[in-house]
C-alpha cells in the first residue's frame, strides 16, 4: 500500500496521483489530508509554495465536491493570475479521473464574460484572484452563497499586495457554515486578523518551523559598494555557469534596466513586471521554463507563484522593502527536495537588515566574498575543460579533419589543449586582468549589528587610498619609509602597502587616521597634491611587517579601486557610454537572448562589461549550444 492510500483518498485521486508521479506524500499533505478528509474543519496552514500545498488542500477539495450538485461549492482565492492558472490545472490534472467536476480560472486580463459563461455552465470549484472576483460578485455574475469550503492560499501575499477589502467583502458573501483553509508562508498581523475574523477554532499546522525558510536553501550575502552592484551581479554569474535563476530587484524600472544591461552584456536574461502586456509576460515565462533564460530579472509582485523547478539561485539584487517578501523569494529556489542558494548583494547599510531576515527565517546567513577574477577565470576554465569533454561530437566534422589536421600538425598534445582552451579563455583572462576586485567584508557581524562603519577600519585598522604610486617611482617599500617620515609614523605604524601604478593603498591603525587625513592631504609631490582617502575595506588579510598586501588576484588585491576621474583613476566609470554603445549598435546578436554575436567585439571600450568574445562566438550566454538557437522572445518593452 502506497503512503497516499493510507491517507484516506479515494480510487479516483489515488489513480490521478500515479499518473502525476507523486510517490510519497509532503510534510503538509500528510498533515493536511487525513485531518480535512475526515471532518468540516477551519485550516490554518503555514507553508510556503514548493511544500506541495496545492495537494494538501486540493485532493480533500476533489475528494468532498458533490460532482452531481453544479452549484459552485468551493472558492480558491490566490494572489496572482500565474497561480491563479496553475491551481487551476493542478486541480484539472488531479481530478481526471472524477466525472462531473468543473475548475474554472477567474482572473483579470481576461474576458470577464467568458469566465461569467464558463461558470454559468456549472462550476463546483472556482479559482480566483481577489479583484476580479469581487467584481464579478458586484456584476452578480457568481454566486458563492452556497459554498462549502473557501480556501485563501498565499494568504500573507493577498495582504501584502492590498487585496484585504477585497477579501474581506468577498468572505462576508459567503456562508458562515463553510470550512475555511488558510494557507500562508508567514503570519503577519494582518492574516491573523483574517483568521480570527473569519474562522472558528482553526486546526493549525506548520510545516517545518513556523516562518522558518525551507531547509534546503542556503542564504549568503555579499558586502558590496552601491556602484558595484551590478559588476557583483555579473561575477556571482560567471561565477557560477550552471546558474539558473530568479534575480529579484525593488522596481519595474530597475528589473527593466538590470536585465537589460545582463543582456547587452551578453547573459541570457530578460525582465519580468507588471509594465509587460500578459503575452510578454507569458514569453518570457515560457522561455525561462524551457531554459532559454538563465537569469530572469523580475519584481516581487510578479515573480508571485513562479514554479519553475530546479532554480539554482535566487539572487536579491536589491532587498525587499518588506522583511517578509525575502521569505516568498527564496522559496522559488530549494523546491520539491533540491539545494538552492538564497544570495543577498548588500550594502553596508543595509547589514542590519540581513540580522533581521536571519531572526525571521531562523537560519544563519553566510558571509562571502565576491570571487576575484582569478577565481573566476579558474572556475570558467575547468568548466570549459568539461564542457569539451561532454561536447558530442558531429560527425559531418570528419569530412574536414584531414584539412584541419594539417594546420594543426605541428602543435603536441599539450600545445593543442592550452591553445584550444586559450581560444575561449583568454577573453575572461583579459577582462579580469583590467579589472579590479570588488569584495568588501562586514567584519565581525556584532560590530555589523550595533554600528555600521563608514570607514575601512574592518580589521582593526584603517585603510587608505593614495594617488601615488609606481609612476612616481615608488615601490612598497620606499613608499612606507616615505609615509613614516611624511607623517612622523615609527617603524610598524604603516603597514599593508600596497602600490599600483597611479594610485596605492596603505593600512594604520585608527589611532593615526586624523593625522595621516590631515597632513597627508596638505603635501605636494613634485608640484602635485597628495590626496588621500579612507578606502571600504581593510585590504584583507592580516597585519604584516613588511608592508606587503596579502590580497591576492588580477588588478589589485580586494582593494576598492579609487573613485574620483583624476588622471590616477583607472576605473573606466564611462565605459558604458561611448564604446559600449557604439559597439552595441554595430554588433547586433543573433539567436536567444545574447546567444551569439554576429560581428567581432573591439577590446576597447568594454571594461565594465562581462568579456566578449573577440571572434564570432559570444563567451556568454554560456549555453551558446544549447540556447544560441531558440528563437529569441520578444524584448519586453521599456518603463
Ligand atoms: P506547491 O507547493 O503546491 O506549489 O507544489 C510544488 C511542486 O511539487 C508542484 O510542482 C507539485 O506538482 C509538486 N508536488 C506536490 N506534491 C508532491 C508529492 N507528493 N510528490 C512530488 N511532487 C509533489
């Protein structure tokens, strides 16, 4: 005997239920089922989606309709149209095998007076969104009066989005006989308010701990500066080259924008909000479900009742304004038993927001550092070397192997390996090369919690950006000796030297920060002004006695590069203009979303931009094979 039969269901469902491939019931469904089977209950479930709800309250609904009554019996209400559809034919897929019962989807968007015939026609169990409904009930084209069961699922994201009148009149259509099944991921005040409102001594069930995240998700957060976010969304991508994701930001405007710029930068991304008509919206989804979209920018409101499997990683570019919403978010990743990875790109000051998600899912973040380019380059290049080692070959290639064995005779092995490697790779190589490391770390996280610094005093001392440096004929060593006796500083008191070509970095103790400011900013170097900065970091790494940085990788260590445009700035802050812009227009990409350039990339102008490829294959998006010919979706249009 299955573990579905012991919960009571019958032949019909049982049957349906095979069909689906549903081996064991979920936490809630073992819960739920027996409990609404065997008797008129009110239900306040705490779950959140991926849990396997929908069954939970949906074979017991099945199960309980009377097919021969056409009388509507059951009102569903659910945030969105997504779910609103996808509860629908959930509830289709499980009722198959019952004759007689009729799910109808009412949702706006769509033709009011179809849904007012299709329910006409007799429908025991209607899916709704809150505001059509209502409207339906003032056009008097429903009738709930008679219904039995009224389950509110995603009750905490109906609130959150303003449907509280809305349910609230609806409910008081309703009779006070029925059996009410609340369904929420948390439980702010405003569901309780519902719940003791509208119902009688609710059974309560929680799946795992109340509001606790799922346990397959594990959060991390990565310290960033404001202007680097987006460089930082683009590494934790290369970083990972499986990644398959939801990226969630604050606004319409800046999903529009991020995914945008992901795919000018060749990411196979693209926007999803509620500007975009229901036909953008539905491509979108579309390709995103058949992975021709790796990362797919979206808000809040409409990434609700995303479910899609076997998302990777979901990515807050932004956190939410609402603590609560950060629970709805890393759900979409961690589904049905799979790991997923909850990412949080944060600023310092929005640290303590992360101690508050922390005290509500009751799980620890972990703190990383953005992967400096050589991390990186050395993730893409075993993943290339895998790639080529899982690439089938076509055997058409054969008719050209005596022409391509000839140009390649002369070359070993090894020199095959390194140049067919080099082919892909040197682009990422180059790209990192030119540009600096980003990370940034919060320190301790008590410090975090009860005062955010503004300086970069992280690890005890402070850190300074200079613009002096290698062009002024300095090496580490002459520029302490020349720092100590500048500042009258004794032998140890300037440590971590670190010297670029324009600019460099050094470390004090924070004792010494007003004098080294102060004098620092007062001297002239051979007709120039010194000028020095606290940096955002500590520079990594401890204290030593020979001035050297432990921060390793391309382009200066974890140092945050200088910011102002002085003629010792290297950051390209411009580089999305001119070069970019013009190189966009005449490169246009063919194929899926960035999937392949058509024309050769200029080396020039791309400094903030992931690496292009020089020659006709783009490097990213990095399923070229697999998506660089799926039709490309239509590009949403613009805020
Ligand atoms: P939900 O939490 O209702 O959004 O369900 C999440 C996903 O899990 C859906 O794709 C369901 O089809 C699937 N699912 C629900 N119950 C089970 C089960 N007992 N075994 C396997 N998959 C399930």
């Amino acid at each position: 005997m299955n573990k579905f039969e012991q919960l009571g269901l019958s032949e019909s469902l049982l049957k349906a239920i095979l069909d689906l491939g549903f081996e064991n019931p979920t936490d809630v469904q073992e819960k739920a089922i027996p409990l609404l089977l065997e008797k008129d209950t009110d239900l306040v479930a705490l779950a959140q989606t991926g849990t396997g709800k929908t069954a939970a309250f949906g074979f017991p609904v099945i199960q309980k309709i009377d097919a021969d009554n056409r009388n509507t019996q059951a009102l569903i209400l659910s945030p969105t149209r997504e779910l609103c559809l996808q509860i629908t034919n959930e509830l289709k897929n499980y009722s198959k095998y019952e004759k007689g019962i009729n799910v109808v989807a009412v949702y706006g968007g769509a033709s009011i007076t179809e849904q007012a015939r299709d329910i006409k026609r007799g429908a025991q169990i209607i899916v709704a969104t809150p505001g059509r409904m209502q409207d339906m009930i003032n056009r008097g084209l429903v009738n709930i009066t008679q219904i039995n069961y009224c389950i509110l699922d995603e009750a905490d994201e109906m609130l959150n989005m303003g449907f509280y009148e809305d349910i609230v009149n609806i409910l008081s259509t309703t009779p006070d006989s029925k059996s009410t099944w609340l369904f929420s991921a948390t439980m702010p005040a405003e569901v309780a308010r519902i719940g003791k409102q509208f119902m009688t001594d609710p059974v309560e069930i929680t799946v795992g701990a109340k509001n606790s995240g799922s346990a397959t998700v594990s959060h991390e957060f990565y310290l960033v500066n404001a202007r680097d976010r987006y460089e930082a969304l683009k590494r934790l991508a290369d970083s990972n080259p499986d990644i398959f994701s939801v990226v969630f930001c604050r606004t319409k405007r800046d999903t529009q924008a991020v995914a945008e710029k992901l795919v000018e930068d060749g990411y196979s991304a693209a926007a999803l909000h509620g500007d975009l008509s229901q036909a953008q919206r539905d491509g979108v989804m579309k390709s995103f479900r058949g992975r021709q979209i790796q990362m797919l920018v979206a808000t809040d409101v409409a990434a609700r009742g995303i479910d899609v499997d076997n998302i990777t990683h979901v990515v807050n570019y932004q956190l939410p304004d609402e603590i609560e919403t950060y629970n709805h978010r890393s759900g979409r990743t961690g589904r049905a038993g799979k790991l997923g990875t909850s990412i949080v790109i944060v600023t310092k000051s929005e640290l303590r927001k992360i101690s508050s998600i922390e005290r509500i899912i009751k799980q620890k973040f972990e703190e990383k550092t953005i992967p400096s380019g050589i991390e990186i380059c050395e993730i893409q290049l075993l993943h290339l070397a895998t790639k080529i080692k899982d690439t089938e070959v076509d055997h058409e290639i054969d008719n050209y192997l005596p022409a391509i064995n000839n140009v390649l005779e002369d070359l070993s092995k090894e020199e095959l390996i390194k140049k067919i490697v080099s082919v892909e790779f040197n682009r990422f190589i180059n790209y990192y090369k030119k540009n600096r490391d980003i990370s940034t770390q919060s320190g301790d996280r008590r410090e975090r919690d009860s005062a955010p610094r503004e300086g970069g005093n992280a690890g005890g001392a402070t850190r300074y950006f200079v613009n002096i440096g290698s062009r002024d004929n300095f090496d580490w060593m002459s520029l302490k000796d020349y720092l100590k006796e500048t500042l009258d500083l004794g032998r140890d008191d300037v440590f971590k030297v670190d010297v670029k070509e324009g600019f460099s970095f050094f470390n004090t103790d924070p004792e010494h920060t007003d004098k080294v400011m102060e004098v620092l900013n007062n001297v002239q170097l051979e007709g120039r002004r010194i000028n020095v900065e606290i940096s955002k970091n500590d520079g990594g790494g401890r204290r030593d006695h020979n001035g050297r940085s432990s921060g390793g990788g391309f382009g200066g260590g974890r140092s945050s590069a200088p910011r102002r445009e002085g003629n010792f700035a290297p950051r390209r802050e411009g580089s999305g203009g001119g070069g970019f812009r013009s190189d966009r227009n005449s490169a246009p990409r063919e194929g899926g979303f960035g999937g392949r350039s058509a024309a050769p990339r200029r080396e020039g102008g791309f400094s903030d931009r992931a690496p292009r490829s020089e020659g006709s294959s783009d490097r990213a998006p990095r399923r070229s094979e697999s998506f660089g010919d799926s039709p490309r979706p239509r590009r949403p249009r613009r805020d």
